[in-house]
C-alpha cells in the first residue's frame, strides 16, 4: 500500500484556526461562569466555534466561509453602533479583517481551501 503523506495546514491558516480555538475556550470560561440559559447557550456557542476552527484545520470550505462571514460581521459590529470608535472597537475592527486577510488573501490559504483532502 502507498503512504500518503499528510496535508499539513498552512501558517496564516494554523494561525487563525488555534486563535478561533481559543476564542471557543474563552467562549465556553465565560459561560461555566454564568448560570441558567446563558451557560447552556454559551457552551453550544463553544461548540460551534471550537467546531468552526477544527473545519478550518482541515481545509473545509464551509469552514472558510463561515469564519469569513463572522469575521466581517465582527468588523462590522465594532464600528457600525458606536459613532467614536473606542480601543476595544479598534481591536476588534483590525483582528477581524487580520482573519478576514489571512483566510482569503494568501495564495497558500487559497490552495489549501481547494485542494483535496488526504485521508
């Protein structure tokens, strides 16, 4: 039997795939400290996300997209409601479009989006 060697992703994509991880980790700190609905919903949230970078890691298209979606929203969201932007809008403005970069900019990014997976 050949061996096929393993895709190994590409560093913008190990880049925002381990930080959308830890964004899940915070996500789900966040809601264990909460109670009632709030740690019911947050902890689904962490899923999601947690499952949004693990789809990133291994090149799903979907995964691309809807990390591109929520990342403009995010840019969005940090400077559509206020009038003066503030530093925590700032850095939410410029983290977002650093992902929003890295997911769609770089050849290496793009190449892993299309190519086919190894098993």
């Amino acid at each position: 039997m050949i061996e096929q060697p393993r895709r190994r992703p590409p560093l913008p994509i190990v880049a925002v795939a381990l930080t959308t991880a830890l964004v899940a980790v915070a996500v789900l700190v966040s809601a264990m400290a909460s109670s009632g609905s709030s740690r019911i919903i947050g902890s689904m949230t962490a899923l999601l996300v947690l499952g949004l970078a693990y789809g990133l890691w291994r090149g799903s298209g979907r995964a691309r997209f809807w990390a591109s979606v929520s990342a403009t929203a995010s840019a969005v969201y940090a400077v559509v409601p206020h009038f003066g932007v503030d530093a925590s809008g700032l850095f939410q403005f410029v983290v977002s479009a650093v992902f929003v970069g890295l997911l769609l900019v770089p050849a290496s990014s793009r190449e892993w989006f299309h190519a086919p997976s190894a098993p």
